[in-house]
C-alpha cells in the first residue's frame, strides 16, 4: 500500500475541501460527486460478486448501439439513474444504455446539473474477466432552472463540463476525477467502504511509453492513420518505437496510459466511418481529464473538447493521452491525403 494511504482523506473528505476553497459554492456539485461515488460502490460490489453470483451473461436485449446487452450493464445504468434521478441536483441523465436522455420524474424538483454517463464501459470484457469502468460527465443546465431538462442541456461542448470521471473496477478499484482543479485518483478501500486520495494532482508524462489501437483494423483505417500508427511503432519516421498495449476496455486503457504515459487511438475505419467511441459520455470526459492532467485529446481534426455535438449517442474518433504523442496525430492526420 502506498504510503500516502496511511493520512487516509476520503473522497468525502476531499471534495469538502475543495468545495471550501469557493465560498460561492452551495455543496450541490460535491453531493452529485457524493451520489456517483456511492453509485459506484454499488456497482463496484456486483461487479466483484459477477463470477460468484452467476448474474453475468447476454440478458437477450439490444441496445441503442445495436449491441448485446448484459446484466451487469443494466444494473450498473439503473443504480446510476437511482442515485441521480431523485437527488434534486440534476434535471436530466443521458445514458449509453438509454436512446433519449431521461428526466427527473414529475413531481421531482429538477435541479441545475446534467449528468452523461456510461454505466459500465468495456462490458463485453466481463465474462472473461477484463477490467471494465464506469465515465461520467457533468454539465450545468442550459436550459432555464425549476422546468424540466432538455435535450439540448445535454449537447454541449466538452470545454463547458464543470466536472469529469471514471471508475475502473481493476485489480483494485478506483475513483479518478477532475472539477477542473487538478485530477485526483482514489482508490477504494474494500475493508472499510470508502474511496481514499492515493493518486493525488495526476500528471501524465508529455511522451508515452505505449501505443493502444486495435490493430485489426488497419487495413480499414485512411493511409493517414496507418502512417501515424506506423510512427508509433517508429517506422518510416524516426521516432523512438512504443510498445503496444491495448486491452479493448477504453477505460483500463485510459487509465493505464494516464499514469504510465502513453496514446489511445480508436480512429474512424471503413466500418464505423464516424469513429466506434462515444463522444458525450466517453470521448469527452476523458478528454477533460486528460487535458487537466497535462495530456491532450483530439477527433484529428480537432481538440475533442471542442466538438459541438449534435447527438446524444454522437460517435467521434479518438486521439487521447501523452501531449506530443497526441499533437503528432494532430499534425499527421491534418495533412493532405
Ligand atoms: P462499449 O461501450 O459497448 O463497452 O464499447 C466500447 C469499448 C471500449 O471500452 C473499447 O475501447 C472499445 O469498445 C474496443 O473496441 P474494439 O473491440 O473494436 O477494439
Ligand atoms: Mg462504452
């Protein structure tokens, strides 16, 4: 156990002291942080009773995406909507699993914030034991306070979320987010349920030492990207080579090349001409944090956080950790064809 461990801030601890450092502040973002991180003990308890309690497995249902849905999914989305749905903190949630964003029931008070999430990310992975998480992106409503929330509170750009996170359900479980002060990881502490600070202030090297993309897909991807993914191997460019790591789980990639440095790529192929990943509950989420971690994200075209989005379940490629390593696929994929 690191050493930092042993001064033991709870996440509660911490995001009360951040929230004192704004006296403006009337503690509703801090609680919305408090209801995920509760939902993510939840889900963090299920996923680890996954294998025992024999609930994983197809359930036989399609989602929006046209893919397989599993339990796991479907209970990681509705103990997300419980604890959001009624807290009087948010007007509406946009979820992977569901096709319209859902707002707070009638009756509810609505509040000002708007919640994006994927409830359990990588869920393909489960049955076979992969790390899997959970991302979530919070904006604050457009849309005039008291009424219900709507579509268009959800379809922001990514540089207007005021806070941004993950779980990774991993070897050990851990809570990372960002509120735009710095990016701080906590990792959860089994014996006595709570999140604890181990991963103060994150920074993630200016370089990587890894390369993540699925491979496969080369021979569907522009003549730009293969050439940019060739540079990382430190072909035809002069680069020093990296290595490669890819799990096929976005956010135990992520994570892994937050910390030890690294890029993320999942271009757009002839298969899925607009990219795989999500933009509004996956893409840009990591790209805040990335960002506020000294790393840098872009669709190739431009900084993921400045997409202006025009869909809920709008897809977008991704180019995402170490700072250079992400400008030189900016640079490449800008060139001329
Ligand atoms: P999901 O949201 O349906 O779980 O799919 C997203 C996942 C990501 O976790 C991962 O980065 C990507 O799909 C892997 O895709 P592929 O199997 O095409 O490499
Ligand atoms: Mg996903």
């Amino acid at each position: 156990m690191k050493s930092h461990l042993a001064r033991v801030i709870t996440i509660e601890r911490f995001i009360l002291d951040q929230e004192e450092l704004h006296p403006e502040a009337t503690g509703e973002l801090s609680n919305l942080l408090y209801d995920i991180a509760l939902a993510a003990k939840i889900i963090n308890s299920h996923v680890r009773m996954a294998g025992l309690a024999d609930i994983i497995g197809s359930a036989g249902l399609i989602n929006v995406q046209g893919e397989v849905v599993q339990k796991l999914d479907e209970f990681a989305d509705a103990t997300m909507q419980h604890a959001l749905l009624r807290t009087g903190r948010v007007c509406l949630i946009g979820s992977e699993e569901d096709p319209d964003p859902i707002p707070t029931p009638p009756g509810q008070a609505a509040g000002k914030y708007v919640v994006l999430y994927d409830p359990l990310d990588g869920s393909s992975n489960i049955d076979v034991n992969v790390s899997i998480g959970t991302i979530f992106a919070v904006h604050k409503r457009l849309s005039p306070d008291g009424g219900p929330g709507v579509l268009s509170d959800c379809l922001q750009k990514g540089r207007d979320l005021v806070a941004a996170g993950y779980v990774i359900y991993g070897s050990s479980t851990m809570m990372v987010y960002t509120t735009g002060q710095g990016v701080h990881g906590f990792t959860y502490d089994p014996s006595i349920g709570e999140f604890l600070l181990s991963h103060p202030s994150i920074t993630t090297p200016p370089q990587g030492r890894y390369y993540s993309v699925n491979e496969s897909n080369f021979p569907r991807w522009e003549a730009r990207v293969q050439g940019l993914v060739k540079c990382y191997k430190g072909l035809d460019c002069g680069f020093q080579p990296k290595n490669s790591r890819y799990i096929g789980s976005l956010v135990a990639d992520f994570h892994r090349n937050l910390i030890a440095g690294g890029v993320f790529c999942y271009p757009a192929d002839t298969k899925s001409p607009r990219g795989k990943l999500r933009l509004l509950y996956e893409c840009a989420p990591l790209a805040m944090i990335c960002e506020h971690a000294g790393g840098a994200a872009t669709d190739g075209r431009q900084p993921i956080l400045d997409v202006a989005p025009t869909e809920l379940h709008q897809r977008s490629p991704l180019f995402i950790g170490s700072r250079d390593d992400v400008l030189l696929a900016q640079e490449m994929l800008a060139e001329p064809a």
